[in-house]
C-alpha cells in the first residue's frame, strides 16, 4: 500500500463504513492519520490489471506493552463493486504470510455478528472465535455486539 493508493484506499473503507455493518467508525480517516495508526511493513492492496484498487488490509498493534508485541489487530476492507471474487481471502492470507514472517503470534479482529460474509472468511482463513462482546458499544444509537476472532500463528512457538 503506497500513498498513491491513499484515495481508492479510503473510498473502499468509506463504502464498507457506509454498509453498516463492517465497523463502528462513522467516517474513513484522513490519509494522515490511516498512514500513521498502520504497521507500515503489514498493508496491503489487491489491484486489478487496470491499475484500480479493489481491496486493501492493514494491522495496528494492540497495545504498546511489550507483553503485546506480537498481537495485532487488522482489518480487511473489498471494494463492494468486487465482492465474492476471493479479493478477501486473498488478502488475509498474504498479510498472515507477512505478520507469520515477522513474528507476530496472534492476529485478531472484532467483527459484528450481523457481517456474516467477514466471519465466513475468517473461519475459511484459519481464524477461531473467541468469544461475543455483547453490548460493546454504541453505533447509530443502538447497542452493537461484537464477535472477537483471532488466528495464532503456527510459525511463532
């Protein structure tokens, strides 16, 4: 993912946040803050052969304790005009390829019930269920809940 991408970037993450149901964000960041909250080495594009970007994934460390080193949180974002083409899929296993190689052991994610497509790929890329967060926030004046997913890594022992 370069700064060139950053608007194909952020209009495919404005249209997830538009559906509804992909995150609790109301509106896509500036590219100033999306560059500065993503691990650089972890972001990714899918481009078709015109050059367009039709999905991207990015990581952002949990938290900045040294116990968390190796946890990250990502997110997967298609562009809705792409869907069901395995843009997704691929994408997730490319970043769990880079996340293995560097040594990060779990690569979580929260994603609300109601996205049944996003959980299904999960399962599909290696992910397990933890647990549903219930209540966990407000998103449009009601209350959303929350499935937490996450993937170990097999190459970090």
């Amino acid at each position: 993912m370069l700064p060139e991408h950053a608007d194909q970037v952020l209009g495919i993450y404005q249209a997830g946040i538009d559906g509804g149901d992909a995150t609790f964000e109301t509106t896509a960041p500036t590219w100033e803050a999306f560059d500065a909250s993503r691990l650089a080495e972890h972001r990714l594009v899918a481009v078709d052969a015109g050059g367009r970007v039709r999905g991207w994934a990015a990581v952002v460390p949990v938290s900045d304790r040294c116990a968390y080193a190796g946890v990250v949180e990502h997110s997967v974002y298609v562009d809705p005009a792409a869907h069901g083409r395995g843009i997704g899929l691929t994408l997730v296993k490319v970043l769990l390829a880079s996340t293995d190689a560097a040594g990060i052991w779990t690569v979580q994610s929260g994603i609300f019930p109601e996205n049944t497509a996003s959980l299904a790929l999960h399962t599909r890329a290696g992910f397990r269920v933890v647990g549903t967060r219930e209540r966990l926030g407000r998103h449009h004046g009601r209350w959303r809940d929350v499935v937490l997913v996450e993937r170990r890594s097999p190459a970090v022992t």
